[in-house]
C-alpha cells in the first residue's frame, strides 16, 4: 500500500487544522483510545496532559515528514521499538488507528470527508506497518488479524 502525493497533502493540510485545537485532540483521542480498549491505561505511567503534548508533537512530525519518507522511516522504526518497551503489543495498533480517525472525524467535522478519511486511513496503516514490522519481526501485513476485540 502506498500513500499518492494528493492523500499526503490532504493529510497535512487537515492536520493544520487540528494543531489549533491540539490539546482538545489529544484528550479526545485519549478518552476514544481507553473506550476501545480500557486494558490500555495501564500502559501510560505519565499524566495525560503530557502524554496528550508527546502524541501530537509525534503526530506532526509524521505529517510533516511524510513527503520524506526515507527520513520518517526510521523515525516511526525507533518509536515502535521503544513502544514495545512501554509495553505494546501488535494488537494495541489497531485501537490506536480507530481512535486517531475517530478523533480527526469528531475535530474536523464536516470537513472530514470521505476522500480525507480515506487518505488518513490509508497514510496510517502505512505508518502502522512500518512501525509493527519494525518492533515484531513476525509481523506479515498482509495475513495480519487481529483477533482482540473492541468496544465501538
């Protein structure tokens, strides 16, 4: 799967709109996040706010780079590493990628088109993979389910 060069500028265009409102985002995302997956709370040892802060500054500097992909490779490679550290678990990615679009249809609003979802959806599996590829090296995209279930 591959991002086009229109869906990555829909993404950085869109999240320009949501940098204003990031805190707001942040804790939008957060109350999403533990809704799908309440096991997840355990996994943060911070208080929110700051965790909220580390999201979005990781967020933009996704955005920002993904006309590089060669330079947000390895960054997105280094921070899923250090996940599985925290804790995380192949499975916790897909919670994370529905609370995300979630969030951005809440903050966005009607501006959240189908065409921009589509373009988040697809810009963050991309993301997902390399960073789930990169922290379990028997991770295969293509045969990947995930067998855990959520709350929606």
């Amino acid at each position: 799967m591959a991002i086009t060069e229109r869906q990555k500028q829909m993404v950085m265009d869109s999240f320009k709109k949501v940098e204003p409102i990031s805190e707001v985002a942040a804790d939008i995302f957060y109350t999403k996040l533990f809704h799908y997956d309440p096991s997840l709370k355990t996994l943060f040892k911070s208080d929110m706010k700051s965790q909220g802060k580390k999201l979005m500054a990781a967020l933009k500097l996704a955005v920002n780079t993904l006309n590089n992909l060669d330079a947000l490779v390895p960054v997105l490679q280094k921070m899923a590493i250090k996940h599985v550290e925290y804790g995380v678990k192949v499975e916790d990615y897909t919670p994370v990628g529905n609370a995300l679009i979630n969030t951005l249809e809440e903050g966005l609003g009607a501006e959240f088109t189908p065409e921009l979802k589509a373009a988040w959806v697809d810009t963050y599996k991309v993301m997902a993979n390399v960073m789930r590829q990169a922290a379990y090296p028997n991770f295969k995209p293509d045969t990947f389910k995930n067998s855990k279930r959520y709350h929606h």
